[in-house]
C-alpha cells in the first residue's frame, strides 16, 4: 500500500502521460508535413484508433457475461444511431443495474 | 491574424463547442465518481486533468490505478490509446497556417477530440484558427474539470457503485467511442482481428496488454492490405 500513497509514483505516472500526450500532439503538428500520406504506415495509424478501443473494451464485455453482452450491443447499436455518448452509455448502464438488482 | 481576431475566433470557438460540452461534463462526472472508488485524491484528479486533458486515457488510467501504480503499463497503455493524436496533429496543420511556434506549442494542448472534430467541421467553411480550435479546448476543459470534481464529490457517498453499473460505464463510454471510428465495411476484418487477438492476449498475458497487442494487431490488417497490393502479385 505504501506505493499507492507515494508521491512519487503518482507524479511519475501523470507526468509520464502528459508528457507523452503532449509529444504526440504537438510532434503531429510538427511532423505533419513529413508523415507519409499514403500506404502501409497510413493506413496503419488511421486504423489504429479504432482497434486500439476495441481491444480496450472487448476483453471486459467479454466476460461481463450475458448482461454485459446485452448491454454493449444496445450501447452500440444506439451510439451508431445516434451518435450520442450520454444517451449510449445511459443505457447501458441502465441495463447491466437493472439486470443486477431485479434479476440477479 | 491581429490581436482582437484571434478572441473573436476563440468567442466562437468555445460557443460551437458548448453542444457537445454537456457531453463532456455528463462522462466527467462518471470519471470522477470512478476515481473516488479509487481513492484518488481531488487535487490528482485536477492535476491529471490539467496536464493530460484526454478523456479516454485517463479513464484508462483510473481503471488501471492499484497498489503498487504499475507506472510503466499505465503510461504504455495511455500512449497506445493517445496515438491518434499523432493524427489528429498532423490534420490540424492548414488551421495553423501562418502561426508562429509559440502559438502553436501552447494551442496543441488544448486539443481534445471533441473540438478537434468542430474545429475540422469549422475549417470546411473556412471558419476555423487556431483562435477557435483553443476556445473549444478552454471551454471543453473547463467544463470537464466540473464534471469530474462534482462526480468525485458523488462518488464518495456512493457505497456499491456496482449497484449503479458503475463499473460498466467505462465499458460503455468506449463502446460507444468505437462506433463513432468505424469508417465502414473495410473495418471489418481489422476489428475482428483486434477483438480476437485481445480476448485471446488477456487470457493469455497478465495486465493490460491486450490493449496494445490487439489494437496493433488489428491496425495490421490493412496495412498489410496495403503493402501486398503494391509488393503484390
């Protein structure tokens, strides 16, 4: 538990992300000019963000079992509809408690 | 661009970003209730707010923040997932045109993909600067520091988040983030790829992973794609 509590670590971690954030940020303004337009490291980053939460979320709904399966299709079929992330991931969640309290 | 422009641009830059605001301040509000559970602090929670200012890597970070912090993973993972903005930088370079470094160094990070998203919508009516693409930033962090503080308020007098679905809402918010990236039929193969390959990397890998191998994985697909059909038969 003494880590958790360590100022350094917490510090080391935010600082670690702001600064790599930041570099990926501003070095994309900066490299704009030089990053290849077109082919294999293109089509790469492009599909990148995509698969990237993908593999986030996929693991998790994974083995939320039934409810969650339930839950992540309706949140993305009305993201897809709507493309509102409140409303999306509302009712999702309203699922997945509703299925706890009443049908667990 | 002179002085008054640049706050008529910023004026209307944080105006246009007000929609999608609430947005912001409503999945704050659920970062922030996820953060108490975690027992992280107010004061961090501004600070990652503040120097960070990325919505889906600091979710990513507050699901991975246990004793001891595994520095390292957290700090890979929030890189694997802010990659985009390697992109979303380079797209932003006709809105910079004729803008000095420092202008640029300090607008850069502001740059969320929320007003990232207006700002490139603005720049098709030539109605966007850096003016208005900071405006959005100022606004949205604004508001996004709100949301998180009032749900960190709210998280601590939550006693069973799971009650709530707490826990499912960080499934949620990025179930609906992936569907806004699919770009369509030639998505499909790279996103199984990247679903199978995760499932199969968590249960094989301890930690997070999955995260980097199957977003990878699945980012390979068309690039392959790509580099077959011009090495290609």
């Amino acid at each position: 538990m003494s880590l958790i509590t360590g100022q350094e670590a917490i510090l080391l971690t935010i600082g670690g992300v702001a600064a790599a954030t930041y570099a990926l940020r501003f070095g994309g303004l900066l490299l704009s000019e030089r990053l290849p337009k077109s082919g294999g490291f293109n089509e790469f980053m492009a599909a990148l963000p995509g698969t990237i939460l993908l593999s986030l979320v996929i693991p998790g709904i994974f083995s939320a079992g039934p409810g969650g399966w339930l839950a992540a299709l309706a949140t993305a079929g009305v993201a897809h509809k709507t493309g509102n992330l409140f409303i999306s991931m509302g009712l999702g969640m309203a699922i997945v408690a509703i299925q706890r309290n009443f049908l667990a | 661009m002179n002085h008054s422009n640049f706050w008529d641009y910023f004026r209307k830059g944080a105006l246009a970003n007000l929609p999608v605001a609430a947005s912001v301040a409503a999945y704050g509000s659920v970062l922030g209730v996820l953060a108490a559970q975690k027992q992280i602090s107010w004061p961090v929670l501004l600070m990652m707010n503040l120097s960070i200012f990325a919505g889906s890597a600091q979710f990513v970070m507050v699901d991975m923040w246990v004793a001891p912090l595994p520095i390292i993973e957290i700090i890979l993972a929030a890189t694997a997932i802010n990659l985009r903005y390697l992109l979303i930088g380079a797209s932003l370079n006709p809105v910079f045109q004729g803008s000095n470094l420092v202008q640029k160094s300090v607008v850069m990070h502001f740059v969320a993909d929320e007003n990232w998203a207006v700002t490139m919508a603005a720049h098709r009516r030539g109605a966007a600067s850096p003016g208005f693409l900071l405006g959005g930033g100022i606004c949205l962090g604004m508001v996004w520091c709100c949301g998180t503080l009032a749900g960190h308020q709210l998280g601590a007098v939550i006693n069973d988040p799971r009650m709530f679905a707490m826990d499912f809402a960080f499934l949620a918010v990025f179930t609906a983030l992936a569907v806004s990236l699919w770009r369509g039929k030639s998505d499909l193969l790279p996103w199984l790829t990247a679903a199978a390959v995760s499932i199969g990397a968590d249960q094989l890998l301890p930690g997070k992973w999955y995260i980097a191998i199957g977003g990878v994985s699945g980012a390979l697909v068309p690039a392959l794609r790509s580099w077959y059909r011009r090495e290609g038969p």
